[in-house]
C-alpha cells in the first residue's frame, strides 16, 4: 500500500497529496492545507446526503422489482404503470415552464454546432490528439478511410505522407469541391473550375459588416479586400455569399490561405503549387482543413481505468496539463521521435483589415465520476472512503483555476467557465445535489458563483423520464444533455429485469421506447431554452473504421435538433463536421420549437416507459445462440483489456472482426442483457459458461500479436480477465442499476496486485 499523508483531517495518498502541493495549487492562491480541510468539510457535510441518494436508488428499484413480479409477465397497462411510479415518487410533480439562465458559456457550446470527442484523460497522447483536433485535413480524412471507395491497389497512405496514389487524391478533390460547391458556393460556376483564388481591392459600396463580426476591427467604408475565384475560362468570379470568406493568409506575397465560414463553422483553403497534391488541383489548393471537433470531454470516467490512488493521480496529472497548456507526449511515429503538445491559436488577415484568430483546439469539457463511486485515495477521518466525485470535483476545478487566471501559454475558456460532465445521475434531486456540490467547491476555491457549469449526461431512466426537472434543478448552470443511449439501454434493461425476458440487443436500436427518447431529450431541452446557451446532444458512432456507414446516418443527429454528437477520432470529427455544414441546426432546433412537443410523431412519456419485452415470442434456438456469443465475446473482448492492461476505451473486435469502440456503457449493455436472459430462464448457467470458453479462444486469438496480451484458455479458471467476465453476468442482476464498474475495480485491483507479485 502506498504511502499516506494525514492533513486537513483527512488521509491521503501521498503521491496524490504530493501532486496538490506541488503542481496543482501553486499559483491558484488556495493553500494546500486548506483544499484539503474545505474537502473534508464537504465530506461531512454532504457525505450522508449522497449515500441517502444512492439508498433511494435501490429503495425505488427494489419497489419497481416487486410491482412487475407481482404481476408474473402479464401485459403492462400504460396508465397503471405511470400512475404506480407516480405514487413511489420515481415520476415527481412537473412545474410551471421555465428558460434556463446559464451565463458566461463560451461560443462553441452556446453558438457553434459540431462535433465533440470523448478521450481517456489518463493517456497523454490521446487527450492532445482530441484537443488538437479543432482542426483536421478533410484530404487526410477521405484519403485513408472508405468515404470514398478504394481501388484495389491503391496506397493505404494518407496523401501529405508520400507513396500517394493520383487517381485516388483526385477523386478526394473532386469530392471535396463538390462539398465547398454545396457549403461554400460561388456566385457562378463550380471549385472544380477554379484555376485560382485570389484578393482584389474591395470596391466602394462593399458590404463589410460580417467581416468586422469576424474580428477585423475599424475600417474605412469600402476598404478591405474580397475573394474572388478565376475560372476556366477566364472570367472571374466571388462567393455566392461574400460573408463567408472570413480571412486569409499570404507567403512570400503569395495568397497561401483563404478562411471561408459556413454556419460558424470555418473551413480553410490551402494554397501551394509546388506541392505534390496541390499540383493535381487546377486551384493549386494542396489541403482543405475543417473547423472539426468544437469540444472535447476529457474522462475521468468511463473511457479510464483509473481504481486506485496511483491511477488518479495521473489522470488529475494530465488534466491539470492540459488547463496550464503544458503538456507534452513524446513518442515513436514512423521511426522518429515526436513530441506532441497543445496547437497554438490560429491567426489571418481579416478581409477589412486587422487580424482574425480562431481558436487551435477543442474547447475542453472534464467528466467527474458518478455519485455511486468511492475511492481510498482519500479516506476521512473515520478512515472510510470518499465519495470519488466530490475529490474529482475538488481536484479537477482547482487545476482549471490556471486557465481561468490566465496563467497559461493557451486558454481553454473565455468566458471564464469550468464545465464539469457529470454522468449517471438519477432524477432531479440527484442534479440538485450536485449543484450544491458544486456552490460548496466555488466557496472552497474562490470562484464566483455558477463558475463552474454542468452536463447532464440523459443516460438513466429516472433522469430521461424527469428530465425537465433535471434541468431547472440546474438552470443557472446546464450547458449540456446529451442521449448516451448505450448506458441508459442497460439501464433500461436493468430497470425492467423482473417484467420479463427482453428483446435481442440487436434489435433494441429500433425499439419505441429509445426512439422517443432521443426526440424527448430535444424537445425538452428546447423547451426549457437550451438553444443559444448549452448544448443538445447525441451518442457515439461506435464504429471507427466505417466512415462510409457514418457519414450516410450520422447526419440524423443536427437533423433531429442536436447541435454536438459523439465521434470516436478525430477523422471522424473532420468528416461528421460536413453534418454540420449541410444541415443549419439553429434554423432546425427553431423549427422543431415551433411545433411543439404534441406534434405528430414526436414523443411522449408512455412511449418512453414501454418496455422492452419479447412479450412471449419465442426466439429460435439459433438466434439465442447468436446473441450470446455476441455478448459473450464482446464481454470477453473489453474486460481482458480493462482488468489486464488497464484500458478503459478501445477499438476491440466483435465476434466478426470488426473493429468497434467499447466502453463500460457497451459492457453494462451486455452483461445486462444475459443477466436478463438467465433471469427469465432464455438460457441457462451450463450454456453461459460454455458460450464464454468458446469465446475466450476467439479473443485470444484477436489478440495473439498484442505482446502485453495474456491468453484467458485453455485455463480460464486461472485467469482473473475471464472470471471478472462470468462475476458481470452471473451477478448482474444484483449490481446496482446494473453497474459494472465495482467488479472491475476490484479485479483490475487484483491484476496489478498479481502483476506486482511476478515482477
């Protein structure tokens, strides 16, 4: 056990306690000694609050288990169902209509609609790679992936990397022009007909007003330059909406850069003849780099695997660098050493003069663990543990206090803000007291009040059904809901585990009730004024290598209202930014807001509450079969990586060897799901353990060229990976809300233990 540091009336980790003092608080102006006695304070003060919340919880699910036993699988009747949770307090009292009143939130979750990225903050270089990746090269991101279809033989190369295929870089321009024809377009003719981009003195009468919104500052009516493009054929040529080109660059007196906007988001041009690929453009444009992914949630949660003291303190390490904007990944690309920090901001020429800069990352969002979690990186004065979200609060919050002073080389926000995720909430009195949480940690660090912001992640049962109270229970602070419909599908599973067996996972993307769900979470948030001051948000695009798929069904996203959704890298991020040029969001949520939550097709809370059920169909013994191997195997697949390596997020390959993202929302799906199964007598114990042998051969063999790797068969009953998997389902029923994280922390917790013991 590691060294312990008593202090302000509580124990510590020492390297934990070593990492406040020195790096975290000098040069915030709060005294080591006094963080940690303000968070005792909030311990004991709050503590008995957050265990009365999660013994609520299981109070509620234990009367939910007992109303649907009673009634032994006989059909729900929607109005008995509503009326009974009414009377258990699950469905409070709804009140009057109101607007939340969030302040000081910055453009890219009030205004900007785009992507957002979710990164594992304990890995250096990931969370700069998503910080990074504000901006991303539309070439590289059609290139290398199958948005356009590759041609046998063709390099698997990105082209700014040598060994480029012409043909296929062709096929990225032309794609790429008609993209600028339809975001960006000219008053005449196509950018497939530019020979060139070039600047001409504005003339007297030149409307300049959008170019001084862009930061171009005080210029004399009629000064200034404007774009124009020369065609084919010789004329000339400007933008079918002059407003759009915000900005530009030159070299050498050469024009290098041209920045257009569409929807606020920017797109630029870059110009360069001598370049391999810019010299198979008739415009010489060598690269299009989008404005990609606006914000970034840096996890503390699902996306790590962070069970002890040592684990969180490098994951506080590492958000902490990026609020100061040092840190710094060094690593081995391509035989060279390469050392990857924070993208400095972005400056050009504003077409009325002065200068336009634009931000060089994501704005970055931090996501504290749920209330249900306790750590013993810190114990109280009774030597019990914590509640984990009130030190994450505490310790994420005073290392943004370097941004918000203004501290560092690069700021985050500008307008002052802390956001703050804050998932696996249960109902509005969950989000009140994290706001109090959150009032306390303001007073304990010296922050203004309603500094620090939160999202609400919609992905418990109790939170989507009372949705509108979660909001005004936090309407001077929300700045996001967002449909994580993969943790509140295994919550909805586990919610109903006693009505009956439910339908195949596959088949619970099509459900009624997660349709209206996800229009629910729009409606709502509309409703309560979330447009122009928070973020409306959708899930992740769980498969990386299928950008074809994601970019013909992704667009649904800003099409339902949306204004961010998940993407699993940054090439996604560049490619799902496209979504957000064809489809106007703010013109869309206004739509929406005008019809109403009443309109036709639109949802309603019975739909929402319709459970899942197979309602006495009966499954052919094949179909059975499949599913459980697939759930199986995909348990297999992402526990042998969290419990024996330590990775919370990765791609790991399904039972068909193809690369999906998973998460402990995947896994809660999953092992849910058989639980489920088993429950209602689907399938039993003799056919789960079997299922699972076959499948750790599939997974070992997955991962046979992963040195780091260790094969669970043929002696499964040696390997702790494999046992963990068979504790997530054949305790899973009792986990509460079906929560995964309690046995993996303990396993991963014993892995090191016995990887410790052999070295």
């Amino acid at each position: 056990m590691s060294e312990r540091v008593e202090i302000g009336g509580l124990d510590v980790s020492e390297g934990l306690h070593d990492l406040v003092r020195d790096e975290i608080a000098p040069g915030t102006g709060v005294e080591p000694e006094a963080f940690w006695r303000s968070l005792a304070d909030i311990v004991r003060d709050l503590g008995p609050k957050n265990r009365a919340l999660l013994e609520r919880r299981g109070r509620l699910q234990a009367r939910i288990d007992t109303w649907h036993e009673e009634r032994a699988a006989q059909p729900i009747d929607p109005a008995e169902y509503r009326a009974f949770l009414e009377s258990i307090g699950y469905l409070p009292p709804v009140g009057n209509e109101f607007q939340i009143d969030t302040a000081n939130v910055d453009d890219e979750i009030a205004w900007i609609a785009g992507p957002q990225l979710v990164v594992p903050v304990d890995n250096a270089r990931y969370a700069l790679n998503a910080a990074n990746a504000r901006w991303g090269s539309l070439y590289d991101a059609l290139y290398g992936t199958d948005v356009i279809a590759r041609e046998e033989g063709s390099p698997e190369s990105g082209p700014r990397s040598g060994g480029i295929d012409p043909a296929r870089a062709r096929r990225v321009i032309a794609w790429t022009n008609d993209f600028l024809d339809e975001a960006i377009p000219l008053a005449e003719g196509s950018h497939a007909d530019v020979t060139a981009y070039a600047l001409c003195e504005s003339g007297a009468g030149d409307d300049d007003d959008a170019d001084d919104e862009a930061g171009g500052g005080d210029t004399a009516e009629g000064a200034g330059v404007r774009l124009v493009a020369v065609l084919a054929d010789g004329p000339q040529t400007g933008l079918a909406d002059a407003a759009q080109f915000a900005g530009y660059r030159e070299h050498s007196g050469q024009l290098s850069c041209v920045l257009l906007e569409n929807h606020r988001l920017h797109v630029e041009l870059h110009i360069d003849r001598t370049h391999a690929i810019g010299k198979l453009s008739r415009a010489g444009v060598r690269d299009v780099v989008l404005e990609a992914a606006v914000t970034t949630i840096e996890d503390c949660e699902d996306a790590v695997s962070a069970v002890d003291a040592e684990d969180k303190t490098r994951v506080y390490r590492n958000w902490l660098g990026l609020m100061k904007g040092t840190l710094e990944a060094a690593f081995t690309k391509g035989g060279r050493e390469v050392v990857r920090r924070l993208a400095p901001d972005r400056a050009y020429r504003a077409p009325g003069g002065g200068t336009v800069v634009l931000p060089g990352r994501s704005l970055m969002l931090v996501r504290n663990v749920g209330i249900h979690m306790y750590t013993d990186a810190v114990l109280d004065g009774n030597g019990s543990e914590i509640p984990e979200g009130f030190l994450d609060a505490m310790v994420t919050v005073l290392a943004a206090r370097h941004d918000l002073d203004g501290r560092g080389p690069l700021a985050n926000s500008r307008k002052g803000s802390v956001y703050i995720v804050k998932p696996k909430l249960h109902g509005p009195e969950e989000v009140a007291a994290t706001v109090e949480l959150f009032e306390r940690v303001e007073d304990a660090l010296g922050l203004a009040r309603d500094a620090i912001k939160i999202g609400i992640m919609d992905e418990e049962r109790r939170t989507t059904v009372n949705l509108a109270e979660c909001i005004r229970a936090a309407k001077s602070r929300v700045i996001f809901i967002n449909t994580g419909f993969l943790d509140r599908t295994g919550d909805e599973i586990h919610t109903s585990m006693e009505a009956g067996p439910v339908i195949p996972k596959t088949e619970m993307k099509a459900a009624r009730w997660i349709a209206a769900y996800e229009d629910w979470n729009v409606d709502v948030g509309l409703a309560a004024g979330l447009a122009g001051r928070a973020q409306i948000g959708k899930g992740m695009w769980a498969a990386p290598d299928a950008m074809a798929d994601m970019m013909a069904q992704k667009i649904d996203h800003p099409r339902a209202g949306a204004n961010t959704a998940w993407v699993p890298s940054p090439t996604a991020a560049t490619l799902h930014a496209i979504h957000y040029h064809r489809e106007n969001v703010a013109e869309r949520q206004s739509e929406i807001a005008r019809r109403g939550r009443t309109r036709l097709g639109r949802a309603d809370l019975d739909d929402i509450l319709s459970v899942p059920l197979l309602a006495g169909r009966n499954l052919p013994p094949e179909e059975i079969r499949s599913e459980l191997e697939n759930n199986a195997q995909g348990i297999l697949g992402y526990v042998v990586r969290w419990v024996g390596q330590g990775v919370g997020c990765s791609k790991v390959p399904d039972i068909g060897d193809v690369a999906l993202m998973e998460d402990r929302a995947t896994l809660r799906i999953s092992s849910q799901h058989i639980a489920n199964w088993l429950r209602h007598g689907v399938i039993d114990e003799a056919q789960v353990r079997a299922t699972f042998e076959r499948m750790a051969a599939v997974v070992d063999r997955q991962n046979a060229g992963d040195p780091a790797y260790r094969p669970m068969a043929p002696d499964t009953g040696a390997s702790i990976e494999f046992q963990a998997a068979l504790e997530l389902v054949f305790k899973g029923a009792g986990q509460p809300n079906g929560y995964t994280e309690w046995i993996l922390h303990r396993r991963r917790r014993e892995a090191k233990a016995a990887r410790a013991r052999s070295e």
